[in-house]
C-alpha cells in the first residue's frame, strides 16, 4: 500500500492537529502560570511597611521595579511640545497670563511642575511664597501642602485634616521631608489603591456615592485624581475652619455648574487691580476634564496611559514614572492605537494646536476686557454701573482657565474643551460691548488705548502701575 494511501494521510493529520492542540494547552497552561505568578507578586509582602511610612526607599524591597521607575520621575528633561516634565516658564511663554492673573502670586510665578521627584523643592521654590520668606507674602495655610508629600497623611492622622489645614505652611515645613510617592496612592498592609486624603471622599460622599464600592480599574484614575482637580479653600466661621480643601462638585464637575457653585457661596479669590472684578483661579481640573472625554467613556483610567504596564524580567508591573504619553508611545498610546509613533505624535499635537488656537482667542478678549472696564472707571463710571460687567469678564475668565490650567492642553477632551473656550472668549466678548456702552454713556467713542503687555517683563512691570502706589496709564482720550 502506498505511503500516500488516504488512510496514511489522514493519520498524519490526526497526529498534526494532536500535535497542535498539545502545542495550545501547553501555551495555555503557561499563561495561566505566570498569571498566578504575578498574582503572587502583586500579593507577596516580604517585609512589613509601617503604616504611614513615608519613605518610599522603605517599600522598595518588595517592590523593587516599581520603585526604580518611580525614581525615574527624577528626570526633567522629558518635554513634548506642550508638556513633559521640564521646567517652563509659562509668564514668559504666554505674557497674556502676567494681565489675566495680575493682583494674584501666578502673575508673579507661574511654572509648569516638573516630575514627582521634585514636588516639595518646586513648591518651596516658587515665587508664590508657600512659608512667607521671600517677603512677597505672610505665608500660605498648610492646605498648599496637601498634595506634595506622603508625609501629609501622616499628619492629617495627628492633627486632624481641619487643624493640618488652618496650620500656617511654615510651621509644617520641618516635618515635609519626602516627595510624592508609594505611601500617597497604597495601602502599607495590602498594597491596594487607597484614598489618602480626605476631599475626595467628602466630595463624593456630598453626591451621595460611596468611594469604597468604585472598582480596581476605577481606583486606577480617582488616586490622581485626589490632587489633579480644581479645589478652592473653605471658610467655615461656625466651624472654626479658615481654609479647609473642598472640591466644588455639589452641583456637578462641569465649567458651568462650578460657576454657579462659586456665585452660590460668593467665593471669591481675588480682586483683579485692573477692571476691578472679583475672581476665581481655577487650579488644575485634569480629573473634572477628562471625566469628559472619551478615554473615560470607554473606561480607561489615568493610569492606562500616564503608567502603563511593561515587563521586565518575566514580570509584569505597573511603569511609576508617571509621565507624557507621548514620551513612551509604544507602551501608552500603541497598545490601543494601531498607527505609527509618528503619526500618533502628529495627531496628539494637531488637537493641542487647535485648542492652543482658541485659548489664545479667549486670551486676547480677556485681557483687553480688564483694560476696556480700567479705562470705564478712568471716565468716571460707578461701582453700581460696572456691576454686570464685572460678571461677564469674571464668568469669561473662570472658563478659559478651567481648560488653561489642566494638563494636556485640552487633549482629555477636546470638543469639551473647545466649547468653553470659545464660551469664554463670547463672554469676554459680550463683557467688552458692555463696556463699550458704559464708556459711550460717559461720552467717551474713541478706541481704548490699549498699553505693551508683549512679554512677561513689560506686563509685570505693567500691572504694578494698577497697585496702590502705582499710576495707571492713560487708556481714554478726554471725555467729550
């Protein structure tokens, strides 16, 4: 009988297609085995962590690859075109921000923050003036603290969150020792994600939703988000309370429903010395941003992208130098993205020139709206007269920077970010036309002159002459 008989043939297939289905389990098996590995790892406690260590050289003998990327957030020379981890000026780069924030401490400094390494020398750098001893202010509450160090949940253990609070920031310097790291975002005994600090709890818990039923995956983006989300500090005289952090989320963590809660309570941040309006800083709204995209709709977290999984060794973990994704594409962006690098570097910054586009619009009507209400009060316009418009430059200002201030140039949601802008640069709009006719009752119909504000320097030297013991320029021709 013939090597070829259908009897030989089909028995060299038995035996292939035997062949191929051990071949399978086999892989099966072994990826079944190094998952519960990495169970393993991930549970494994090899020496017990104190409970609010805050050094987390401590930890890394249990979890020695993710703390050698979390050292690695040391770097600061990781820039991308709008972001990364490199000192930027952002008065230098945008004089436009020396007038929108002219009367508050980011008019006088205002640097893009570096990696998580550096947070508690950035801070006590900035010209802002955390502990008072530049002179240019008496000192800012330990509230400014909250953020920059696992040493705080420590203390907010001691002191209590309201008394850690209301402490002056210079009498907590001594014990802020360690920059951001394990003990911010980890529970010591299980190494689950854990909430550290209290806002976001009570944020959410005035909503009505319980933080400790969110999933793993949810946990993955609400650890950031404790620090990365617009907050203000809270006045409570019943309580006793002089700056207690509080997320402004009662009515919802949209631009708009923000603004109505700030009118609500009558907040305040400052008085800008130009137009004369009561204003609000946004602060950094990254979580509030990106709950509106569409990396949060398909449930993707912060980390999917900020710390990507990698391997090394045979093991799986979790990269913590958190950074750009457009600094490690390949293991960010890529795992989703089927393009090249290059073009999901182009696509990234195309959107972020866009957004850029309409920030510096808003940028443009904001400014000359200040100067436009300054040259009303040179023509002899009334408090009461300049009352509404005052609100429109403020409203105006409150939407650019809830997209100005978060991370990313607006990429975390970019259609959502491109609506507000283009609200405030309407509002800055319709808040100069207001102007406009105050001036016009006041028989002024000549163009406001608008004075030099093109670089940092010139704007700062510019603002000073609207302080107490400066003389504003001239911005009116004599009333007719």
């Amino acid at each position: 009988m013939s090597d070829s008989s259908p009897s030989v043939i089909k028995g060299w297939m038995v035996f292939a297609a035997v062949l191929v289905a051990v071949l399978a389990i086999g892989l099966l098996l072994s990826s079944i085995l190094e998952r519960r590995a990495e169970g393993a790892q991930r549970q494994r406690v090899l020496q017990p962590v104190a409970r609010w260590e805050s050094d987390s050289s401590k930890w890394a003998a249990n979890w020695p690859r993710e703390y050698a990327s979390w050292k690695a957030t040391e770097q600061s020379d990781t820039a991308t075109k709008y972001g990364g981890s490199t000192m930027r000026d952002l008065l230098a780069e945008d004089p436009h921000n020396v007038i929108l924030f002219a009367g508050y401490p980011f008019s006088k400094d205002y640097n893009q923050a570096r990696g998580h390494q550096h947070a508690v020398a950035d801070v006590m750098a900035t010209g802002r003036d955390i502990d008072g001893t530049k002179g240019n202010s008496p000192g800012k509450p330990g509230t400014c603290w909250t953020c920059k160090s696992p040493d705080v949940p420590r203390l907010m253990a001691e002191m209590g969150p309201a008394k850690f609070y209301d402490t002056p920031a210079k009498d907590l310097t001594p014990e802020i020792k360690h920059n951001i790291g394990c003990a911010d975002c980890h529970d010591p005994a299980t190494m689950a994600l854990a909430i550290s600090r209290p806002a976001l709890v009570e944020a959410f818990e005035r909503q009505g939703k319980d933080i400790t039923q969110v999933s793993h995956q949810e946990m993955r983006t609400l650890v950031c988000a404790q620090c990365h989300v617009e907050y203000y500090f809270k006045k409570d005289e019943a309580k006793g309370q002089k700056a207690y952090l509080t997320f402004p989320w009662d009515k919802g963590m949209g631009v708009e429903e923000m603004d109505a809660y700030y009118d609500e309570k009558q907040f305040t941040d400052w008085t800008h010395p130009i137009s004369g309006a009561k204003m609000v800083k946004m602060q950094h709204p990254d979580y509030e941003v990106y709950s509106k995209g569409i990396h949060a709709y398909r449930n993707v977290s912060c980390a999917d992208c900020h710390m990507p999984y990698k391997t090394e060794g045979g093991q799986k973990f979790t990269d913590h130098q958190i950074r750009s994704p457009l600094t490690n594409i390949s293991n960010s962006c890529a795992v989703c993205h089927r393009w090249g690098e290059a073009e999901i570097r182009g696509r990234v910054e195309t959107i972020q020139d866009k957004i850029l586009e309409g920030r510096i619009r808003a940028e443009e009507a904001l400014a000359k709206a200040h100067f436009d209400i300054a040259a009303c009060k040179q023509a002899g316009a009334t408090d009461e007269e300049l009352a509404e418009v005052r609100k429109l430059v403020r409203k105006a200002q409150l939407r650019w920077d809830y997209v100005a201030a978060n991370n990313g140039l607006g990429f975390h949601a970019p259609q959502e970010c491109q609506r507000i802008l283009a609200a405030a640069a309407d509002l800055g709009q319709q808040c100069r036309l207001a102007a406009a006719r105050v001036l016009a009752k006041h028989g002024v119909t000549d163009p406001v002159v608008y004075p030099d504000w093109s670089s940092k320097e010139k704007a700062q030297a510019l603002i000073k002459l609207f302080g107490k013991d400066g003389t504003p320029p001239k911005l009116i021709a004599a009333a007719k």
